[in-house]
C-alpha cells in the first residue's frame, strides 16, 4: 500500500480516515482508489451497504485527484449476491432519499454512474439483482472469465428489478438481449455474458488483478480534467435520464407487498437464500422452485 496515503488530498478515502463494515479502502495512489466489498457470507447488499456506498460515492465525488477507482470482491464466488431486506424493509426505507432527490440506492447507482471518475467493476463471482444493477453502473466491466455469474432474477420471483436494469441494459445490450436477461431470469456465464455486452470483457481469472490494475494504474496517470470531460459527454448520450427510474422501484415495492410474493419469498429462504450454498450458487437456474405449482 502506498506509504503516501495521508497525504492525499481526500484523506475520507484513506483506509485509515473511517471504520467501513461491508467494504474495505485501499488508496494506492492520489489518482487510483481500489475498494473490496467485503460482507460475509455472500456480499448480500443490505441497508447498512448503500449507506457506507452513499458516503464513498460523496468522498469520490469531492476528490480532484483521483481519476479511477475499482470495485472488487474478497469473496471470488460472490462479487454482490442481491439485496438483502433482513426482514425489515424500514431499514431501506430509513435511508430516505439521496442527493438527487430519488430513493438511496438508486441515488448510489445514478451518482456513480456520473462522478468525473472511472469506476472499473472487476468482476469475479456472481452478481446478481441489485449486484448487477451495481456494475451496470459502472463505466467499465472486466470479468473472470472462469468465474463469472450475472442476472436479474427478480421476475422470476415475481417482482420488478428496482435499480434501474430496464434502463441500462437495453443500452448496452439491445432490446431483444435486455428482455430475455431480464424476464427469463436465469444466470449468464461469463461467455454469454461477454457475447451480448453486458460486461466489456472477459480476463482469464489468473489475470483479472493484474490487467484490472494495469488498466487502472495507466488511468491514473492521465489528466484529471481531460477524463472527466469525455466522460460527461459519453453520459449525455448513453445515461438513462433521472425520469426513467424511480417508477420501477415504485413497482417493485408493490409487487413485493402482495402474499403471493411474501409466499415465494418464504419458499426460497426455506431453500438457502441469503446463504453459502446450492441455493446461492445456482440461483439463476433455481429460482424456478419458489413458484407454487397449479
């Protein structure tokens, strides 16, 4: 780790300003910030995850040295498993709303997307439902290419995707691609997933840290202005507009409120969801199970 840490000019994302619970902070230089989720058993994301995200994505926000920060996993079979309510949905609705006006996690994922910094999702394990909806946002997505599992399950629980996917995927995927990812619900392998564009590329696993932090450390270098630039004009023309998001979050509330979802719901954790197991592993494939049968 750089022994020049504190003398950042942000020292809100030296690895010593703060104690982060489901992430860790490793400043490897001003212009080159690597952050691990780090939340046992699986990464879930829960309440206490978008607050610690909504307060790093500040802390980058207020930086005018760094230029690129990368997201990893210390789990290499889970890089974001899902939400995790933990039976208490006023946890996330105590959140409130973020400085964009619109709910926190959504608030998260749109202020990411738009911070004058490259954020790298170097991705290695599964990433599911709100999982994938974190590194749809992105700006760039470099995966294992052994160990790669992305989806949004949610329809086949019988709820709308919150965060956003329906605006982001067709995007980068196109509408017949976005569609089948997200109403047939299953899991992408690192191949299929590469194929439709819905990660940049795929890294023999061996050599994801080492090209993830080469492509980093040359970024860092670059001029700060000169990156944040071209960035906002990139999102001009490919980032969703505001108007496009918070509905399907309306939605999914909903959805999730009826029995026949609760039922499901009930059905999977009976399964193993939430934990290290057949369940979790294979979640795209198994979601199927919590449907009643006729």
């Amino acid at each position: 780790m750089s022994t020049s840490t504190t003398s950042h000019s942000n020292n809100g994302l030296a690895p010593e300003s703060r104690s982060w619970k489901h992430l860790s902070i490793d400043r490897r230089s001003p212009g080159y910030c690597r952050v691990t989720f780090d939340h046992p058993p699986i990464n879930t994301i829960t309440a206490a995850t978008v607050a610690e995200l909504a307060e790093l994505v500040g802390l980058i926000e207020s930086d005018p040295d760094l230029n690129v920060v990368v997201f990893d996993s210390v789990n290499p079979d889970f890089y974001l498993a899902h939400y995790d309510l933990e039976h208490d949905p006023g946890r996330t609705a105590a959140l409130g709303v973020g400085p964009t006006g619109m709910p926190a996690w959504i608030d998260v994922l749109v202020r990411l997307s738009r911070t004058p910094v490259v954020s790298i999702a170097s991705i290695r394990g599964r990433a599911r439902g709100a999982g994938s909806e974190f590194v749809l946002a992105c700006d760039l997505r470099f995966a294992s290419r052994e160990n790669t599992l992305l989806g949004q399950f949610e329809v086949g629980i019988g709820v709308v995707p919150g965060g956003g996917p329906m605006a982001r995927l067709p995007r980068l995927v196109g509408r017949g691609r976005a569609l089948e990812i997200l109403l047939v619900a299953d899991d992408l392998d690192g191949p299929r997933a590469e194929q439709y564009g819905y990660v940049n590329r795929l890294i023999a696993d061996d050599q994801l840290d080492a090209e993830v932090g080469a492509i980093a450390s040359r970024l860092e270098r670059f001029d700060h202005d000169a990156i944040a630039r071209t960035k906002s004009y990139v999102d001009q023309v490919t980032l969703p507009a505001d108007s496009e998001l918070p509905p399907a979050l309306a939605d999914f509330r909903e959805l999730f409120g009826r029995p026949g979802q609760q039922a499901q719901l009930a059905r999977l954790e009976a399964l193993g969801f939430n934990v290290d197991g057949d369940l979790e592993r294979s979640l795209g494939r198994r979601v199927v199970e919590s449907i009643p049968d006729d």
